[in-house]
C-alpha cells in the first residue's frame, strides 16, 4: 500500500517514492530476478510461462517480486490521474530488480498481476 502522503494522484510525493523504491532494490546485494537465466526469459511469452519462470525463483525474492509487484500495481491501478501504465511502471522498475536485462519478463510478471486483480474483481 502507498502511503496517503505518497499518494499516486499527488506527482511530487509519487516521484519521490518512487525514488525511494529504486534505490532500496539497486542496493540489494543482488537483483531480485538474477536467479532466472536470461534464455529462460527470452523464451518466455506469456502468462503460464512467465508464472512458470517465476515460480523457480528462491522464497525471499518470490517474496519481494511479489511485494514489488503489488505495490505497482496499486499504481497501475490508478493509470487515470498518475498516467503511469503497467508499461511505464516496469520501464522504471525493471533496471533495479535486477543486475542483468529481465525487463521482459518484469514487465510480463507485473501484466500477469494486473490481470489476476482484474479476474478477482469480476469474481
């Protein structure tokens, strides 16, 4: 959850935390994704897979990619008054999560959780 103060409507206090969220995954020791070779994610490409991909990665960086993930896509979510699409978001974020080049597939996982809020709001 986005703190009030760092709401997504409010641009300034949305960069700034953003600017936070960057910084804190570029300083891990390393990337949450550098578990997964990058062949894997270019062959990845759709939705089963990128679950699949995912799914091989250790507990703790499961856990902060599906952290991560939430957190941005409370911020999709919003798209109307932030102009931030899953797209933008994970153009943004995809360079921090990981010391190699998995924007496919970071911009595959966070469409994949966009897609499961959809399906359980319709539920």
């Amino acid at each position: 959850m986005i703190p009030d103060v760092f709401s997504t409507e409010n641009l300034e206090g949305f960069v700034f935390w953003v600017w936070g969220w960057q910084t804190w995954f570029r300083e891990l020791p390393k990337g949450v994704l550098d578990e997964l070779s990058p062949g894997e994610v270019l062959r990845c490409r759709g939705e089963k897979e990128t679950l699949a991909l995912i799914k091989q990665l250790p507990s703790t960086e499961a856990a902060l990619l599906d952290w991560a993930l939430n957190l941005m896509a409370d911020v999709a979510e919003e798209e109307p008054s932030n102009k931030m699409n899953a797209r933008s978001i994970a153009t943004i974020f995809a360079p921090n999560m990981t010391k190699v080049n998995n924007f496919r597939l970071f911009s595959l996982s966070l469409c994949v959780s966009l897609n499961h809020r959809s399906s359980s709001h319709t539920v």
